[in-house]
C-alpha cells in the first residue's frame, strides 16, 4: 500500500531527531512536533514537496532534489540527506502521481 503524506512526515520527523541526536545526545524538539509535507498540483505543475518546520519553508523538486525555494535554516541539510534516503523519492514520486491522477483529491487522510 502506498504511503500518505502524513506518514512520511512521520519519517522525515524521524530522521531529523535521530540524526540531531547521534551529535547532540537529545532528540527532543518540539518544533518537529508541527513538521507537515504538502503537494500544490495547482500551482506548481513540477513534482514538488514543500516541507514546513517551525515557521521555515522549503520547497524541493522531486526529480532532482534540489530546493527551489525558501529555507529551512539548519534542518535543510538533513531534509537533503533524508529525501535521498533510498525509496524516499519513490514514495513521494507515488504520492504526487496519485494527487495529479485524482486531481489533488488523493490520500484524504492527509
């Protein structure tokens, strides 16, 4: 089954705090307590994640990976390493297909 958007928020929450706290020793940030993915299939043609944290947004392009917009401060670089984990891209490639194929009505547990 495929996954949602929420979950891989979930994934992404994940990452970050484990990886903050191999060099930190805590894992505990409220702010990724509020971490969402969106799709905008309407305003932006281009398979795209945005990822907000905290009050942070950055935009991604899904087929290269690279930010297209905005800043996510310190977090950005383990969003990079995150959305080129091994499936990650696959997952989300999936999700924005099925957005477009149901014309952004796809996944309503999002």
């Amino acid at each position: 089954m495929a996954k949602t958007l929420n979950e891989m928020a979930d994934s992404l929450k994940e990452f970050i705090t484990d990886n903050q706290s191999e060099k930190s020793g805590s894992s505990n940030n409220p702010k990724y307590n509020n971490l969402k993915l969106d799709m905008d299939i309407v305003k932006d043609k281009n398979p795209h994640i945005i990822i907000n944290v905290g009050m942070s947004e950055g935009i991604f392009n899904l087929k290269s990976c690279e930010k297209i917009n905005g800043s996510l401060g310190p977090d950005e670089r383990y969003v990079q390493k995150w959305l080129n984990k091994s499936s990650v891209i696959e997952d989300l490639q999936a999700i924005w297909d099925e957005k477009v194929k149901n014309r952004g009505k796809a996944n309503a547990n999002d």
